[in-house]
C-alpha cells in the first residue's frame, strides 16, 4: 500500500490552490502511466504536455531534442530566471500491477515515475499560471530520453540553456522506501556515475574431456570476475565510493564443449572523476592481465555513460530552507544518503549551478520494477514545494 503524505499545514493558500484541481493532475497523471512511452518516441506525452501548458499561457518551444519542450512564463520586470526539470520517458519493462490504468503498451511501463515527475510539474505550472506571485522568468524543462542517458545531453547541444538561460536549474525524483511526501536534501555527489564496458576473453575452444588442448576462455573469465573486486576493495580509497557488477555472461551451448569465448556486460558507478577515471584504468588493465595469465586474449569495450549528478551546495541550501519555510523539519529527511542509481539531469548541473531533491514515495516497489507505481498522494505536497522554490527565487 502507498503511504499516505503528511497532512498540509492548515490555511495554506497554495495547498488549497491545488486542491482545486488535484483531481484532474491525478487523472493526467494516470492517462500517462496507461499510454507511456520510451525514449525519443514520447510523441503523444509531449503533445498532451505542451497543449496544457498553451492553455495556462505559456509560450510553450517544442521539437528540442525531438520530443522535448521548453515552457516559459514571464511576469514583472526582474531578468532573475529559474528552470525546474522533469523527465517523460518510460522502460522497455512489461508491467505486472494489475491496475485499472496499466500500461496499454506491451513491453512498456512508467515504472520509475516520469509519469508522477511530469504531473507534478504541471499542477506546479498550473497554479503559477493562476497566481503569477513572482518577479522573473520561469522555464519548465520537459526532458526526453532520460532513461538511457540521452535526453539532457541532446538538449544541451541543441542550445539549451544558450535559448532559455538561466540562473539556476533544478529537478527532482520520488524515491520509493521513504516515507512519502519526505523531502530529501544531498550537497556535493547526489547520484553516482554511471558507465558500461563489453568484455570479450578469447581462448581456443576444445573438447570438454581434453582441456589440455584448448585454451578454457571460462577459466579465464572465472579469475577475472573475483579479480575485478580487487578494484573496488584494493585501489579505491576505501573513503571513496565504488561499485563494479557483473551483470551478464555467456559462454557455450554444451556442457562437454570448451568455447571459444566468453562475453561480460559490465556497470561501474562512483561519485567522483577521479575514482571514475581509475576504474576506466584499472579494469581494461585487468581483464588483459588475467586473460594472458590463461592464454587467452581480452577485448575490452568500455563506454562512458552518465557522469555522477554533483549539487551545488548553494543551491542545495536554499532548496532545503525552502522545504523547511514550506512543510517544517517534520517533511525534511535529516542525513538523507546519495544514491548509487544514476541521473542524466548530471548533464545539466555540469552546464549549469542547481540542485536535484527527492521526495519520498512512501512503502512501494522500487524503481525499475514490474510492480511499481507512483503514489499519487505525493503529487500536491511536490507541486506545492516547486511553487515556493519558484516564488522564493523569483521574489
């Protein structure tokens, strides 16, 4: 069951602002879950998007990065300017809730909550629109391609930030297993690197009765799998964080057969360049030093993905006094942990000082599982928050 989000604080005109329409956002929301849609195709999600935020009178950009958007709504005569980032694709994941608005796309499921981070934003742009109570420019970034570290890069190089500047950008991610409506706050390393390497060991396949005439790739592989820990427990600063997994091999067909190779698919995560740049050292080095102790031959394919999601502490500061001045200590996370998942919004705080938060989805499914569903009931505290960060940073 989804917990419920704390109560609001009473007579709060931008908590009754939204209630008025709540109902509407939770229905958009779940018309997004039902019809999701993976990355660089979010054709129909970007069209819904762009039409709401017409009606609210937003001069609405569409096309950047093929289905990205870029909303903007000014009022009064400051140049102070905001941008406040959600995400819409969904994953190649064949849902398994059962609710009555699953996905109606086989094989695709929002099952890391782009659907509730889009609602969010625009009940948040809704009420915005409504009461206009800031002095600025406000750009709402609905981003494509998230999901495979795509979206925000093809943004940026499409101009993003050059076409709408800005003077600080933020986003935000639920976060199942906290309790929901909780915000939390992380200065420095937020979210951990994230990239790939395609391992190939070489030997000489054989018959499985005489081993002495092959050279046994599985072996070799065998070695290099535990040999690739004492990376992480033997080069790493143990202060530092690292993560290196094994999260796929194959090798052969038959049980009396030696093959000929064996293909790895790697993930290594950090928080910081410097132990990003020793695991892209150390491993290649690695896996060729125990393939030739075995005879065989190590191809190594290693491809740089996201770079770790740094806060700027200012930023982050002032995200988290807005949290307090809006709900009080009892919503704010104390001690609130960096992740080791990864986010291309890291892309986006490289170009530009900001800060990514989190808010808590209550007791769910985590993310990335058949079985999770954003919980609705995070939907007004979250849009409630991006108000007062809007109004607050463009007094």
């Amino acid at each position: 069951m989804n917990a419920i989000a704390p109560p609001p604080r009473l007579n709060d005109p931008i908590q009754q602002g939204i209630a008025a329409f709540l109902d509407e956002i939770v229905a958009l929301r779940q018309d997004l879950h039902q019809y999701p849609e993976l990355a660089f195709q979010e054709r129909r999600t970007s069209k819904l998007i762009a039409s709401q935020l017409s009606s609210w009178g937003y001069d609405v950009t569409t096309g950047i990065a093929g289905t990205g958007l870029v909303a903007t709504l000014s009022n009064g005569t400051r140049e102070r300017r905001l941008g406040i980032r959600a995400d819409m694709d969904a994953l190649p994941i064949e849902e398994a809730t059962d609710l009555a608005y699953a996905s109606s796309n086989p094989g695709v499921m929002h099952a890391c909550g782009h659907d509730g981070h889009t609602a969010i934003l625009l009940a948040a742009a809704r009420y915005l629109a409504q009461t206009r109570a800031f002095n600025g420019t406000l750009h709402l970034i609905f981003q494509p391609a998230e999901e495979i570290g795509a979206g925000a890069r093809k943004m940026l190089s499409e101009g993003l930030f050059e076409r709408f500047p800005v003077d600080a950008v933020f986003g935000l991610h639920n976060w199942p297993g906290v309790p929901a409506g909780q915000f939390g706050f992380v200065p420095g390393p937020a979210m951990a690197s994230v990239d790939q390497a395609n391992i190939r060991i070489v030997g000489r396949g054989g018959h499985g009765a005489e081993p002495q005439n092959a050279v046994d790739p599985v072996v070799a592989t065998a070695s290099l799998i535990t040999a690739l820990q004492s990376v992480v427990s033997r080069n790493v600063d143990p202060q530092e964080m690292a993560v290196v997994t094994v999260g796929s091999i194959h090798a052969g067909s038959a049980s009396n057969v030696i093959p000929e190779s064996v293909e790895l698919k790697l993930t290594m995560r950090a928080f910081t360049e410097g132990v990003r740049e020793q695991l892209r050292a150390r491993i290649p080095a690695l896996a060729r030093a125990q393939a030739e102790s075995f005879g065989a031959v190590a191809e190594v394919d290693y491809r740089l993905g996201f770079p770790a999601l740094i806060n700027d502490a200012g930023s982050t500061a002032f995200a988290r006094k807005v949290a307090l001045d809006t709900f009080g200590p009892v919503q704010v996370e104390e001690g609130f942990k960096p992740r080791t998942a990864s986010e291309d919004f890291a892309f986006m705080l490289q170009a530009q000082t900001g800060s990514y938060v989190f808010v808590g989805n209550g007791d769910t499914a985590p993310l990335h599982s058949a079985r999770y569903d954003f919980n609705d009931a995070i939907i007004a505290p979250a849009a409630r928050y991006w108000v007062r960060l809007t109004e607050t940073f463009l007094q």
